[in-house]
C-alpha cells in the first residue's frame, strides 16, 4: 500500500522479499524482491504506487537470476546498467525496465569478475578476482572494447586493498555513479572511493576509520575464505548514493555483541537483518571526499536514495516492508 509520503507493501500483496532498490526517472521506483521467482525485478511509480514493470526469472535475453546480488548504476540518459552475480550478466534497460542488450566481453575478461558498474557512459569498472583487483574498460553498444584496461589498481600494491585477497569480500561493495565518477563503499569497511576513467580520485574512511577486515594466516594459507564473523570485525556501510553536491553514505560502524548474539541465538536470521539496518547518514564533498557531517535518519534503513531534495529509504524489518521519502532539508 502506498500513501502521503510513505510506500510500504503487505509482504505476499506486491513486495515479499526486498534486497535491493534503485530510483530511475522523476518518480520510478525499482525493487529487487528476492523472494519472487516470477517477477524479480519489480518497477514501482512511486507517487501513484502502480505497478509498472515486473521483470520475469530466467535465463534469456533481459531476464534475471532470481538469487544471488544485483549491483545498478545509470547512463546519462536514464537506462540502467545491471550487474546481476547469478547469471554473471552485464544488461542495459531502459528506465522503463525494457531490456536493450547485454553487455559482453571474452571470457578471459568476463571469468573472474565478481561486480561491474559504469564509470561513464563509455567506461566499465570491474572488481576482479586477481590481483589487478580493480580495472576500467571502454566500452561500446555491445560489449568490452579491446582486451587491455584503461586503468587497473594492484591490491598487493595498494595496501588498504590487500584484504581483498578473500574473494567473498568482492560481493560485498556497494555503487553510485554521477557526472563520470563511480562512488564504491564497502559493508565491511568504512572506506570509501571515486574513481573516473583515468584512475582513483578519492579514497576516505573518516570519521569511523574502520580499515577492511584483515585476512587471517590460516585462510591465506589454505584459500578458504568466508565473510567475516560478526562481532569479529566492526560492520561497514549499508548504501552509498550521490547528487550533484554531496556523497552519502548509509553507515553502521558497530560491533554486535556476544551477548546479542545470544539473545537472537534461536532466530539468527533477525538478527542479520537487523545488523542490515541504520540510521545513521554520513555526508561527504562529492568532489573531494571530505567529510562534512552526519545525520540521523527517521527510520532505520539498509537502503537509501537520494533523488531532487528527498532521499529514498528501504526499511525490511518487521512484517511489512516500507520505503519512506524524506525531504533531505528536514533530517
């Protein structure tokens, strides 16, 4: 149901699951719901609450793994670039959530990566499972151009990149893109990097200062890598998104505890989902990387837009699901 300024969703109604949202045009709303096999991708108008679009499962042309993550960024023009990790498939849509083409490239370039984003309309960014762990390539209508990148970073050479030798960690950065540079954070890290198509342009992990979770000897040593053990390691960012004047960054920055731990010992999974959520709302120079201030958000979120002078936000805890509109002004 949707009303005033509020959007939620009886979960078995339009929404059962949602993981992943994204905004495309003046008021369209796209929901990853994991738990529809049917319609995967679910494009919502946001002022009426109409189903628009609904993208089927399968695995023919623009169609969807219906697990595993899905990572969007944006053309100049408003058609969305998806990375989806359960078809390894790289798609152009357009705002509409028409399919257009995939995006390919041969397999030696295609084999390993575990995410891709644009730069710009022209420029691809990979995270790679090598040590050239992130690249950029041009790009054209119909794939990869050429088998050399424009620009790569070596994480042996770039030591706060290092831990990224755990490859379950190249599922976990989240993106934004705008006026040619990507935004990257990270889950298990404060840190936070812009790159455009001539290499890093900024790399901040203030104010929490929360480095990537170092890879331990035993796991180096035997290649079985896993996600860090909560409670171990302090949790990172939730989202990250961008308008013309500021980076925001949806950010956790806690420990749990043993003793949460315990308490949800019976009920594992609501804890994780409440791990998923903040409220908190780190504020950044978009073209420095500065960072200027944080906010606290009315409800807590796992993800958040922004769009105009309103920021989107992607609450799944509870029975219902809910995505709020807020003006940025008012937090």
């Amino acid at each position: 149901m949707f009303y005033g300024n509020t959007v939620s969703a009886q979960i078995g109604e339009m929404i059962y699951d949602p993981y992943n949202m994204w905004l495309v045009g003046d008021h369209g709303v796209v929901i990853n719901d994991i738990a529809d096999e049917q319609r995967t991708l679910k494009l919502f108008d946001f002022s009426s609450g109409s189903l628009i679009q609904a993208m089927r499962s399968g695995r023919g042309p623009g169609e969807v793994s219906p697990v595993y993550y899905k990572r969007s960024t944006s053309f100049s023009n408003g058609d969305i670039f998806l990375w989806d990790a359960g078809r390894k498939r790289m798609t152009r849509y357009s705002s509409d959530l028409e399919y257009k083409t995939d995006i390919r490239g041969n397999q030696s370039i295609t084999g390993s990566i575990y995410q891709a984003g644009l730069i710009n309309d022209s420029t691809l960014f990979t995270v790679d499972f090598t040590e050239e762990v992130f690249k950029a390539w041009r790009i054209r209508k119909g794939g990869i151009k050429g088998k050399t990148p424009l620009w790569s970073i070596n994480r042996t050479e770039q030591t706060e990149f290092d831990p990224l030798a755990n490859f379950t960690l190249l599922q976990t950065l989240f993106y934004s893109n705008f006026d040619g540079v990507l935004y990257i954070a990270f889950e298990f890290s404060s840190q936070v990097m812009a790159v455009d198509e001539e290499g890093i342009v900024f790399i901040n992990s203030e104010p929490d200062n929360i480095p990537l979770p170092p890879n331990d000897e035993q796991s180096e040593q035997s290649g079985r890598y896993s996600l860090p053990e909560m409670g171990k390691y302090p949790e990172g960012a939730r989202d990250i998104t961008v308008d013309s004047s500021y980076m925001y960054l949806l950010m956790h920055g806690g420990s749990i505890s043993k003793w949460q731990q315990l308490r949800y010992a019976t009920n594992f999974d609501a804890l994780i989902e409440k791990v998923n959520h903040t409220k908190r709302l780190l504020i950044y120079d978009r073209y420095s990387g500065a960072f200027l201030e944080e906010k606290k958000l009315p409800i807590l979120s796992r993800q958040a837009k922004v769009r105009g002078d309103s920021i989107y936000l992607l609450k799944t805890l509870g029975r219902n699901p809910e995505i709020r509109k807020v003006k940025l002004a008012e937090l």
